[in-house]
C-alpha cells in the first residue's frame, strides 16, 4: 500500500509548479469572497467582536493572524508527515503558540498601547477556530508554499471584515476613522450625537450579520436550501 | 367616495403587469387595499372560509386602542410643559395643542420613515407591503420621550423596521417587537436623549419665562431609583397619568381604555394582560415586603401604574407575532414579562423602566415557552394512551 501513494506522489514533483498558479491564486482569493472564514464559515466570532470597537487595534489584531496563520501553516505543513497522528492537535497548539508568543512580544515592543487594548485576544489567538480549522484541514494535506498561501489567505479574509466592521462602529460610535476626527465639528452643532450603541458588542454581530446578507444577496450560491 | 374609486381604477393597469409602473404595483396595492376591502375571492379548491376581518381592519381596531393614549400623551406634554415653567390655568386646549406641535412631528416621521423602508422592501421582494407598520408607525411615537430629536425617531424607525422585521422575513416572522426595538436602539444608542431627567418635559422657554424653582424633569421612577420617596406623585395623579414619561405611557387610564377595546373585539389576549398585572403584583409585593430601598418600597399596586408597565402590559406584550401562542404558554409568558420588569426596576438603577427589557427578554424566550408546552402536551397525552391499552 505504501508503495502505491509514494508512486503519484513522485510524479507530482517532477512537474513543477509556477509559483502564483492559478491554483494557488484561488487559495488566497477563495477566503476573501465565497469562503470567507467570518461570513461563510462563521468562524473566529469572539475576536470579531471584541477588538473590532476602532480600526487601529483590528488592524493589528489582522496582521497578527494573518501571520500566526501564515507561518502555523507553514510550520505545519513542513513537519505534517513527521507528527503522529494521535497527537497532531498538540503539536499544532504548540506551534500556534509559540508564534503567538512571538507575535504578542513584538507587538509589546512596537506598539504598546494597540497591545494593551487588545489585552487577552492576541493571546487568544491560540484558540482562533480559523487557524486550528486551517491547520486540520489543510496544513496536514497540502505541500508547504500552498499551505502558507492558504494561512494567508484566510487571514486576509478574517482581517477585511474586522476592519470593514471596526470601521462602521468607529465612525458611528466614535466619528472617527484611525483616531483621526471624521465627522464635522458643525454636525456636532447641528446635534448630531454619537451612537453608543456601536460601541457596544451586540452592534459587531448587527454588523457581522449586515455582511453576511450583502454577501448572499450578491451571491446566491451560499444561500442553503431548505 | 365614488371619485377615489373611480381615479384608482383608472390608474391601476398602468401599475399591472405590462404597465409602465409595474414595479411599484406593491405600493399601489398597498393603498389600494388600505382605502377599499380588496374584491378577490378564495381561488376554488383551497379554504373557503374567511373573515370579514383581514389583516388591515385588525390593525386599524388596534390603531383606535391607542388613540386614548395619543390625545392623553398630547395633553400630558402641554400640560407637564406648563407646569415647568410656572403658567397655571391653562385650558385643555392650550396644553392639546402645545402637545400636539410636540407629538404630531414625531408621529409623521415615524411614518414617512417606516414605510420608505416597507414600501422600499416590497418593491425589492416583489411582495405587498405589510400591514404591521400601521400599529408600529404609531407605538414608536407613543414610547418616545417628547423631546426626543425627530433624527434619532428616524434613524431608529429604519433600523427597528430592517434589522428587528425585514431581515426575518416581514410582517409576521419577526422575534422582536418593532416598538420595542426601536426605543431599545435609542435607549443605548443615544441614552443621554432616551433617559435621565431632560427629556421628558418640553423645557423650550420663550422671552420672560423661566422654570419654576425645585423644578425637576425626572420620571417619577428616576426619581425613585435615586432614593427621593418624597417626590413620587400618588397613586392617582399615577393612574390618571399626569406625571412626566414617555408620550403615550403615562396614564393608565388611556391604557385601559385601549385595553378595553382590544379585549372587546377579540384582539388583544386577555390571558397576556391579566398575567402580566399578576406577576408584577406578586413581584412587587415580595420587594415590598423586603423594602431594602425606596423602590421596593412604593405600594405594589403603585409600581403598576407608574412607568411603562401598564402600556406594556396591553399594548407591547399583547403583540401577537413576537408573543407566546399556546394558551398556556401565554399565562407564563405574561407572567415573567411583569415578574421581570418590576425585578430590572428594582434591582438595576441604571434601567428605571424594566417593561421594555422585560418584553424584549420574553420575546425572544416566547418559542421555547411554546415549544415546552407542546411538549408537555404530547407527553401527557402519550401517557394517557398508554393507560387506556393497559
């Protein structure tokens, strides 16, 4: 048996593939539209809902995934045949972790204040669905440079609706956009009042929610039938 | 009324299919079908039965409830306007009509807001318009502060009417109610215009005027969750209503008036209304038999009558969509709307008129309550057919 998967495997190699195929394209594409993790696979909610209060701090929050994502996969991806399969999960939250880890001491080091008010959620990352989801289902399968593109794929596709999101409610609740005043001082005097209600975490999933309708109303495939 | 007839006959077939303004033929329909009782007959082979009553005519009986609390809510504004700023004797007429340059505004906006948006989404979905805005353009002004900003009544209306009925599917699936969720949406949206002690009684003074000394724009509960016992009116100017509060909800009266009605033509629950007044009382009385603090201590009946609770009870918990189903579940479902809202009263002083939250709380809990029932129901019955094989 053994040898039967290692024949097509070695055919596999001898073509080789450009490095931004069209299959590799579509992985980092896929999470942006029709397979976002947030909106199609309602998943990594908590982290959505907790920073997503201003732009600056999801901002950081995305770049963080997208490079725990990234490199977990990789990292993954390198090592899939060596890990045992009974404790595959462990070995992957002690990647996940360690890159956390990475990640949390260079934010500390760069930008402090982001840090402090993403407080616990970097660290949480550990536990993001997205990435243990994309390590399982993907890393453990796939050759190393499609499972990075992957990981950074996927959290491209988280990070775009936790910025479209922190962006609604910083406007609204704030009126500003990156901590720079957006909303005029007239309409202030025009009694224009900020909405408390964005800043509170039931308006992410209105908006959340919000997203997900635009999307399904455009593309009709991910509407389950009933 | 033949012209009105006539002119609308004359422009349907251009709203027909075919017709230049095919798309907007929901919009039209709707107003036709508002003015005249549509002349379709049952198709043959499906249900012959029908009701001389249909979906409009119900929601105009309980637009007809409310009116005692619309002209109540008037006068009450003029009336509470008056009293601030120290002008006594002033005639029924005075305070209607001050009232009225208050309420009327708010009323249309709320409206011309809400049915853009069903008139909006009709057209979108290819649907009728829905009935339902009909009772809710009305509830949303009757639970707003008079000097709410007419901006706020607009941005709520489009957001109660989208996100608490349209994304559920319209008129008859929604979970929320509409009212309801559109004060909840200013409430935390915009708390410093929703709540406190500013918005209650018009203030605007004209040249020479000023307001009276100790004058205080508190709603009797505010000023009970701030421990002042001596500043809540007693128990008739309560009943009666002549105390400042959201438009239509002070005056218990109006509330029973409408109350009546709806009872009387078969609309409203009774079994909702008498349970919600019993799990209050039983509430209040409990609390009130620990008075730890100014609240627990107002009389049970009281806490009845002060608020929102009474409008609540007959007008919001009644609603028939967001409420329980079964009979049974009605009696529960009322029971822990009242038990609740006397409990957020008393318990969080940041929240002095628990009846919205509680409503909200047990809308969302009402499919459970009925699903238990059910359940209970099938179970008994079960056991039932298993005695009678034995």
């Amino acid at each position: 048996m053994s040898i039967e998967t290692t024949e097509p495997l070695s055919k596999q190699k001898k073509i080789r593939e450009p490095f931004l195929s069209a299959k590799n394209r579509k992985l980092v594409k896929d999470p942006l539209n029709d397979n976002n993790p947030i909106t199609v696979q309602v998943l990594g909610i908590c982290s959505a809902l907790a920073v997503t209060v201003k732009v600056k701090p999801s901002l950081v929050m995305a770049l963080a995934v997208i490079v725990v994502c990234a490199f977990s996969n990789l990292v993954v991806s390198l090592i899939r045949n060596a890990i045992p399969s009974r404790i595959r999960i462990i070995v992957q939250l002690t990647i996940v972790a360690t890159l956390v880890i990475l990640v949390d001491q260079v934010l500390k080091a760069y930008v402090y204040d982001v840090s402090k008010q993403l407080s616990v959620f970097v660290g949480l990352i550990i536990t993001n669905c997205i990435i243990m989801g994309r390590l399982e289902a993907f890393a453990m399968g796939n050759k190393p440079w499609p499972a990075f593109l992957d990981g950074v794929g996927n959290g491209l596709g988280y990070g775009v609706i936790l910025i479209l999101v922190s962006a609604v409610r910083e406007l609204f609740g704030n009126g500003t956009l990156m901590g720079y005043q957006v909303v005029p001082d007239a309409m202030y005097k025009a009694g224009y009042f900020n909405n408390g209600l964005a800043i509170l975490p039931p308006m992410a999933l209105i908006v959340v929610g919000i997203l997900i309708w635009i999307q399904r109303s455009r593309n009709r495939k991910l509407i389950e039938s009933d | 009324m033949k012209p009105l007839r006539r002119f609308l006959d004359n422009i349907k077939p251009s709203f027909e299919k075919g017709g230049k303004l095919e798309k907007f033929y929901p919009a039209f329909n709707a107003i036709e079908t508002f003015l005249y009782v549509p002349g379709d007959t049952t198709l043959p082979g499906s249900v012959h039965v029908r009701d001389a009553i249909d979906l409009k005519r119900t929601m105009i009986l309980v637009l007809l409830a409310m009116m005692p609390c619309l002209f109540f809510g008037m006068w009450n504004a003029g009336y509470q306007h008056y009293l601030s700023i120290g002008v006594a004797g002033t005639t029924l007429f005075d305070n209607l009509l001050f009232g009225a340059t208050k309420v009327v505004p708010i009323v249309i906006v709320s409206y011309v807001a809400g049915l853009s948006v069903e008139f909006l989404f009709a057209i979108i979905r290819k649907h009728q318009v829905n009935e339902g805005y009909l009772v809710t353009g009305s509830l949303i002004p009757l639970v707003m502060p008079v000097d709410v900003p007419l901006w706020m009544v607009a941005v709520a209306t489009i957001f109660a009417v989208v996100i608490g009925k349209e994304v559920f599917g319209g008129t008859g699936m929604n979970i929320l109610n509409p009212a309801l969720t559109a004060r909840a949406f200013l409430f935390f949206a915009y708390p410093t215009k929703m709540s406190g002690d500013e918005v209650w009684i018009n203030t605007s003074l004209a040249k020479g005027q000023q307001l009276v000394d100790g004058f205080s724009g508190a709603t009797p509960l505010g000023n009970a969750a701030a421990g002042f016992a001596d500043k809540i009116p007693d128990f008739s100017d309560s009943f009666f209503g002549f105390i400042p509060g959201s438009i239509g909800e002070t005056s218990t009266l109006a509330c029973l008036i409408g109350a009546a009605i709806l009872l009387y033509t078969g609309i409203g629950s009774w079994r909702i209304m008498l349970s919600v007044f019993i799990g209050g009382f039983l509430m209040a009385l409990i609390f009130n038999l620990i008075g730890a603090n100014t609240l627990m201590q107002i009389d049970p009946a009281h806490q009845l009558v002060l608020g929102g609770f009474a409008f609540g009870a007959v007008f919001m918990a009644t609603d028939p969509v967001t409420a329980a189903q079964t009979n049974k579940g009605k009696f529960i479902y009322g029971f822990l709307i009242g038990l609740l809202a006397i409990m957020i009263r008393v318990f969080n002083p940041a929240y002095p008129e628990g009846m919205m939250m509680a409503i909200l709380f047990m809308n969302v809990m009402a499919p459970l309550i009925d699903h238990y029932v059910i359940e209970a129901n099938i179970k008994r019955r079960m056991k039932r057919k298993k005695i009678s094989n034995e």
